[in-house]
C-alpha cells in the first residue's frame, strides 16, 4: 500500500465523520423539536412482509437464481435463451426492476438478462466490506456470462453497474460484444475530476457520508425510506410524473427493508473508498455506447467527452431533459438510441 492510498482512506473518514457528526445533531434537533413524532417514527415502520405483485409481473421474464464461485445471485431473464446475452447491471439505490422498461424492449432479439449485484435484493449478501471490492463486482460478471450458457455479452450498466462494466470491460474485452453505460463516468475519469472540481466533490457528500457504519443505513431508512424516495420523485432530479408509479417506489422500499437491504450496498462505497487505485488503464477497443441524462444532480456534464482517452470507439448521446435515472426516466428514448448504436454497429461489423 502507497502513501496515497492511506491519504485517501483518511481524508474519505474524516470527512465521513463531519457528515455523520452533523446528521447526529440534526437527529437530536428534531428529537427535542418533535419527540412524539420522532419516536412514532421509530416505533411505527411499515413491514414488507409481502413482495409487491410489479415484480412478479410475468412480462418482464423469469426468475432464477445462479450459484458462482462465492455467492448466489438472483436474476430476471426475458427472450429466448438461444439469442445473444443482453447484461444488464444496476446501480445504487437500485435493483433488477429498474431495467423493465429494457427487459421488454430488447426480449425479440436478445436474451435479456437482469441482475441483482450481490449485496442487493433477493441475491446473497456477503457480510464486510471487503466481500464488495471492484475484483470481486467484476469476478460475478465474469463467471455469471459462462454460468448462463454464453461466451460473451452486450454488457449495460447504470450508475454503479456502469463502473463494473467499465472495469469489466477493461479486464475481460474478449467477453464483450458491445459495451453501453449509462449516467456513469469512466473510473479514471471520475477520480481525477473528483480532485479538481469543487462542484464535483459537492456532489460526491454522500459518498463520504457512506463510509460511516450504521448511520447512513439509519438515515436512509428514516420515515420509511423517505431519502430513497426523494431520490427518484424529487422535483429536482427524480424521475419525470408517470414514469415511475407509487407500486414501482414501494417494490424499491420492499427490496431495501428485508434483513440486510441496505449494508450490502452502502458497502459498493465503502469498499471503493479503500480500494488502491488501478493504475493499469487499458483502452477498450469494443463498440461503446455512453447514454447521459443531463438532469443528474450528482455527475457533471463533463464525464462523457473525457471517456474519449480512454476508449477507441466511442458514441455519446445527451438527452437533455432525463435525470440520472434516464433508463427509467426516458425509456422509449434510451431504448432507441441502444437499438440505433446496437444495429449501426453490427453493421459495421
């Protein structure tokens, strides 16, 4: 381990602590502001005994589960299994269900395959942080496409899961047909911008906050999944009215209310923020697609033209008017534009 390495663990838990210090005392605030109210709060959270019918909802395709070296993951698949594998990989605060609009849309040529990353919803949950490193994120990839019967994949992935693709992409090029990431920028995009933009670093609060133990899983859970709400209804930000529905919010609070829900993902970041940095940066050479939503209130505009060092042959599309939910937010855009790059490029081929 460098110096850097150690500088960056405590300049991410220091900085940790003064979010946590400061959510404490707003915690204690409305405390002596409202006690009757706070305790009822505490006393009066709504169980989610019962999954949601939306995602039993057969057109969206099949559930199952896959055994890999390490961990069980849970997977929804959608088209004939003899069509080429369609990868879809979420991000946080997320799961399978938010690529229904793309397990519909891509079922006639593909086999569309949606996954739970470990940590997350009805896949196993690997206790410590450690359990989340980018090798292991990256290693369920790889052993996932064979253990589905391909050799490779048209790999997608949003938010979170378009860090994995980048990286998986990188490591394992041979496994990728095409690579499509959505509102995620490059990772060594993102670390060098995160050191020069204050903007960015503003935008990044919460990412220190989630190096804390237990208090983000407590602030996220606080009237009932208020913040996770907020995240996707919020005037500002969230998905656009009538694309997402009060059923489609609760499948997200029933997925992040059962035992565990949410430590497993809060620990992608925990784990991020004490990983070494990768100084082996191959150019991927594969087809890549970026999709932005230009309404994200937590990456800048700036991430996708920066990925051009780094890939050979590279397509951005903006789409002014998505937030960084923009595979739910816009989906008969998105859907097109993947459709247009996945036919031009196959083309080319």
């Amino acid at each position: 381990m460098t110096a850097e390495y150690y500088i960056q663990v405590v300049i991410a838990h220091t900085i940790g602590a003064v979010y946590g210090v400061l959510f404490v005392l707003s915690m204690v605030y409305r405390c002596i502001r409202h006690p009757f109210k706070f305790f009822n709060e505490e006393t009066n959270k709504k169980k989610r005994d019962v999954m949601p019918t939306c995602l039993n909802d057969p057109t969206l395709g099949t559930h199952g589960f896959i055994h890999l070296e390490n961990v069980k993951l849970h997977y929804v698949s959608n088209g004939d299994e003899k069509k080429p594998l369609m990868l879809l990989i979420h991000g946080f605060p997320e799961f399978w269900y938010s690529w229904r609009f793309q397990l519909r849309a891509f079922a006639k040529d593909y086999r569309v395959v949606a996954i739970d990353q470990r940590g997350y919803s009805e896949s196993e949950k690997p206790e410590g942080y450690k359990s989340y490193s980018l090798d292991k994120l990256v290693g369920d990839i790889k052993q996932l496409i064979p253990a589905l019967g391909h050799r490779s994949a048209v790999v997608v992935g949003h938010d979170w899961g378009g860090a994995i693709a980048w990286s998986f992409a990188m490591k394992h090029q041979d496994m990728v047909e095409k690579l499509i990431v959505l509102n995620c920028p490059h990772p060594s995009t993102f670390r060098a911008h995160l050191r020069k933009s204050f903007d960015q670093f503003k935008k990044s609060w919460y990412m220190f906050f989630f190096q804390m133990p237990y208090l983000p899983e407590y602030m996220l859970t606080r009237d009932d999944f208020k913040s996770i709400s907020i995240m996707f209804t919020g005037r500002s930000g969230g998905v656009k009215v009538g694309s997402l529905s009060d059923d489609d919010v609760e499948a997200y609070k029933y997925a992040f209310s059962q035992p565990g829900g949410l430590t497993g993902p809060l620990n992608f970041y925990r784990s991020s923020m004490k990983s070494p940095r990768n100084r082996s940066v191959p150019k991927i050479e594969v087809p890549t697609l970026m999709v932005w939503g230009c309404q994200d209130l937590a990456l800048s505009r700036e991430y996708p033209t920066m990925a051009k060092e780094y890939v050979t042959n590279l397509t951005i599309k903006y789409i002014a008017e998505a937030s960084h939910w923009v595979q739910m937010d816009t989906p008969d855009i998105v859907n097109g534009l993947i459709k247009e790059f996945l036919e031009e490029t196959n083309t080319d081929q």
